[in-house]
C-alpha cells in the first residue's frame, strides 16, 4: 500500500494534522497564560524570596509558548 493511497491525491490527512498541532500550540498558549495569572495571584497572597524567580520562569513559559505558535504558524 502506497503513501499516497493512505492520504488521498491531495493529502487532505496532513491538513487535518496540521490544523491539530496549531490547535495544541494554541491550547499550550493558554496553559501558560493561566499559569502565570496563578503566579501573579500567588504572589499577591505570599511574600518570598521566590516570587522573582517564579515570575520570570512564567514569563519564559508564556514567550516560549507564544513564539512556538508563532513558528508552527509560519513552518506549518
């Protein structure tokens, strides 16, 4: 059986793939902006030595997130 048989003449399967890993970029996206609206509450609510460190870690997560968008929407 042939690649080709499996995916159709126009390949409608990797659209379909594509249209998923945007999605699961986008929903990674949204993981990390609720996890540094967490931080933000948590730091509000606790004072400590960690709170700098923990907000530039979720700042991190949320610029990797939205760059990894950023790319598959360009690569993709």
């Amino acid at each position: 059986m042939d690649l080709g048989e499996i995916t159709g003449e126009t390949g409608q399967i990797w659209i379909l793939v594509k249209w998923f890993y945007l999605a699961a970029f986008g929903v990674y996206l949204i993981f990390s902006v609720i996890v540094w609206r967490q931080i933000v509450l948590m730091a509000r609510t606790l004072n400590g030595v960690l709170e700098v460190p923990l907000k530039v870690m979720g700042l991190g997560l949320m610029a990797g997130a939205a760059v990894g968008l950023i790319w598959a929407m360009g690569t993709l």
